[in-house]
C-alpha cells in the first residue's frame, strides 16, 4: 500500500487547507525538488520541535522528519531523542529512530524509518488516501511528540 | 550482456580488497590545549574503500585520549571526544559517505596540483562540532544503523524490498559484521541474493545510485535500467546525462544563478577510483561495481581547463 507523489501531493495540500481552517500551525513549502509540510511548537521544557513530512521517491511513502532542540539553538542528540521517547517506543531504538539527511534540505535530521510503513498502511488499504495519509501520521506523529488535533480527523 | 560471470566475480573481490593510506593530523587548534610536553605524532592507517570513518573512531579515540588523560571531560575546553570530527581542506567530512567516495571526491576537485595525493591528509578535530552540517555517530551501533537503512532504501528501489524482508535477522547482521571485519565471502554469500531479479524482470527495476558533485548535494533519481519502448539497456552515460538533465531543470525552476554544467564531457567520471567507460550497461554496474550498501556511488569532477 503506497502512495503516488501526486496522491501524497494532494495529501498535504488538503491537511493544510484544514489546518488554516481550525487556525493551527502547518506550513506548506514548495520546492522544485518536491513539496513539504512543516510543523513547529515550544513544549513546556523549553524544547523547540520542527516536523517536516517529506515523500521518499523510493519507498513511496510518506516520511515523518524531525529536529529538537534547545531554545539556544543547539540540537538533541540521538540519545537524548530515545530518551525522550523510551517510553513511546518498545521496539529497538536504534531500528526505528536515526539521524539521516533531509532530501530536500540536506540538513541532519531525524526520521522514523519508513521501511515498515506499508504494512502499516496495508491496515487501512480500504479507506480513502486521505484517511490512509492521516492514519499514518497519527501513529508516527504520536510516537515522536506531534500533537495532531482530532479535528482532522472529521471530515 | 557478454561478460563471463567468472571474470565478473573477480571484480568484486579486487574491489573489496582497494585501501586507501590516510595520516591522521591533530587541528593545530586542538594541539594548543594538549596537556603532554610532547604533541601526538600524525598516524597512519590504511582503511578500505567501502568503510566508513566512524568504524574506526575507537582507534582514534583510543591514540587521542593518551594525551588529553586529564582534560578530556573538561567541558570548558570544549575538548572531548564526543565532538570529534574530521575535517579535508576545510571540509567536514560527511561520517556517513563511504571513504572511498569521500577520497574520490574531493582529492581529484580540491587539491592544487594533479599530482598524487597519498597518504590522505586529514585533520582531525576534537572541539567545536559542526552541528548543523555534521550528523554525530557517537558508536558502532548507530553506524551499522545507518549502513541498514541505506542497504534497504536500495533494495526498496531493486525490489520492492521483497528480498531484505524475507531475510533473517541474522543475515542482516552477517551483512554487516562481514564488512565490518572485512569477510568478503560472508558478506557475498547473502550480498548475492540481493543481486538476484524479482517479478520476472531480468533487471533492476530501479538502479540505486548517488551521484556527486564538489559543493552540491548529491543527485539520486528513479532510473530504470532498461528502456523497454525501444528495447535496449541503459548506459552509464544515460544515467548521468538523464540526472545532470533533470537537476538543472530543478535548478531553472528554482531560479538559481549558477545551473549545473550538463556537458558529460566537461566532468570525469569516477567509481571506486577508476573511470568505467561510459557506454557501460548501468544494469551491469549496479550488481558488480555497487559499494557494499549496494549503491552506486559516483563522483563527477570537473575537468582543469
């Protein structure tokens, strides 16, 4: 269960479209070497997160990509990520957290790897691609701190 | 394609076997804050092509430390091993590349003479992490990581991922610990299998490659190896033309100043350190000349006028 780029396309014009309806935070970027949506916040830790979710050409998929950092500007390791979210995650870190470069900005970032994806979305391979999209983003998004109102999840 | 299978084999191992000698420098910032009368001698090791920097860090952590025994957890210094980082004419080098796609890339582009450029010269820095162009590897573990995400976006672009998956855990590991300590024939023994075709295809269905310029993020495309509407195998040359085509119109769309030269011509085109001819059947390379994560990493450095 895959997505063509002009479905995930469509994908995130729509979650965009809805997130200025209900006044939240997504950015919608586009690029000659494809189209993003950004998504930042402050926790009450004083801790900034950037949510950037890019296509990956090879999977077919979505990828959920993410940065932390400290309100100087400087940037969580990797071992304070797992740290973070031990408590979400109770498969091997090293397989599912892992610092990559962004294919867009080529900046480091971390992602949750996008190998296990389709079969993720094989369980919802009868809805509609933007319910697929959004089943997707609330599994990943949740592990890794994204708040995703459930007003997108009405239609 | 003509090429006896037997031949093709040896390839593969004179490959696997190519090193490079590269001398370790300490950043003359770094030997000011030593804490020994003397300061660390340059050393020598002699790495494999298709290693990655971090598969060293212990040895370099280990002749390092001897001479920052005290001061090494000293934040105030801000010198630690934790922010090493290696560094080529003023170059932080990218951990995660291969070695011998790094060496080919900038030592044929950057350095003033044509002349040889052995031992590689590279500094070594133990302070001031470039955080926002370098990804950190703090270990082993994250490396091999990292070296399984690659090997499975290759086979998600060969195969769907159909054979990576049906794979046992264990021989994902003896991918890895093969390479890591240099078994050639334990790594092909489950390297082959991801060689082999899928869906009645008697090809890729598409090539994983990475081409890269000095001073640009690196190029990576679908590309299909065979063209079946005119029935014939993609060359070597189709596939950088096909990529340097499609990055330049990238680059007009985004109005850049500087688009990409897409003259073939103008560049050299290096693969492990030699130049295969271009009319070369990319099908062919992606199975022989692939590195271990089974990319093909190519570096296209522009010709001295």
């Amino acid at each position: 269960m895959t997505f063509t780029l002009d479905e995930f396309n469509q994908c995130i014009n729509d979650l965009y479209d809805q997130s200025k309806q209900i006044h939240d935070r997504w950015q919608l970027i586009k690029t000659p070497k494809g189209t993003y949506l950004i998504y930042s916040f402050i926790d009450d830790n004083c801790l900034k997160y950037d949510f950037h979710i890019v296509f990956s050409e090879s999977y077919s998929v979505p990828v959920l990509y993410f940065n932390i950092s400290h309100l100087d500007g400087s940037l969580l390791s990797l071992d304070d990520v797992w740290k973070l979210f031990a408590h979400k995650n109770n498969s091997n870190m090293y397989e599912t957290i892992t610092q990559q470069e962004h294919p867009i900005l080529h900046r480091p970032f971390f992602i949750l790897h996008p190998c296990h994806t389709e079969k993720l979305l094989k369980q919802v391979s009868d809805q509609s691609m933007n319910k697929k999209f959004l089943f997707w983003l609330s599994i990943y998004g949740q592990s890794v701190g994204l708040p995703l109102s459930v007003n997108y999840a009405i239609d | 394609m003509n090429t006896s299978p037997l031949d093709d084999k040896e390839i593969t191992r004179e490959l696997w076997q190519s090193r490079i000698p590269i001398c370790f420098l300490l950043s003359e910032e770094d030997k000011s804050k030593v804490n020994r009368s003397e300061t660390p001698e340059p050393f020598y090791l002699m790495l494999s092509r298709h290693l990655y920097f971090p598969c060293i860090i212990d040895k370099i952590s280990r002749y390092y430390s001897t001479y920052y025994k005290e001061n090494l957890t000293d934040s105030t210094n801000n010198i630690s091993l934790h922010n090493l980082w290696l560094e080529y004419e003023s170059i932080p080098l990218k951990w995660h590349y291969p070695i011998g796609v790094l060496y080919d890339l900038y030592t044929s582009s950057l350095s003033s003479t044509s002349s040889c450029h052995l031992p590689w010269q590279i500094i070594v820095h133990l302070s001031k992490f470039p955080e926002n162009e370098l990804i950190r590897f703090p270990d082993k573990e994250t490396i091999e990581a990292h070296y399984m995400t690659t090997l499975k976006e290759a086979d998600a672009l060969k195969h769907k991922g159909q054979i990576i998956g049906d794979m046992q855990k264990r021989d994902h590991k003896q991918l890895w610990n093969s390479l890591f300590q240099d078994k050639y024939e334990n790594f092909w023994n489950i390297n082959m299998k991801l060689m082999s075709y899928t869906d009645n295809l008697q090809y890729f269905r598409y090539i994983p490659f990475r081409i890269y310029i000095l001073d640009r993020v690196f190029i990576q495309k679908l590309f299909s190896p065979y063209d079946i509407e005119h029935d014939k195998w993609m060359t070597l040359n189709d596939l950088i033309q096909f990529s340097l085509n499609h990055e330049a119109q990238c680059e007009r769309l985004s109005n850049e100043k500087e688009i990409l030269n897409i003259n073939i011509k103008d560049y050299r085109i290096i693969i492990h350190g030699v130049q295969p001819p271009l009319h070369t059947p990319i099908q062919w390379l992606s199975e022989y000349f692939s590195y271990p994560d089974n990319f093909l990493h190519i570096c296209l450095v522009e010709k001295r006028m």
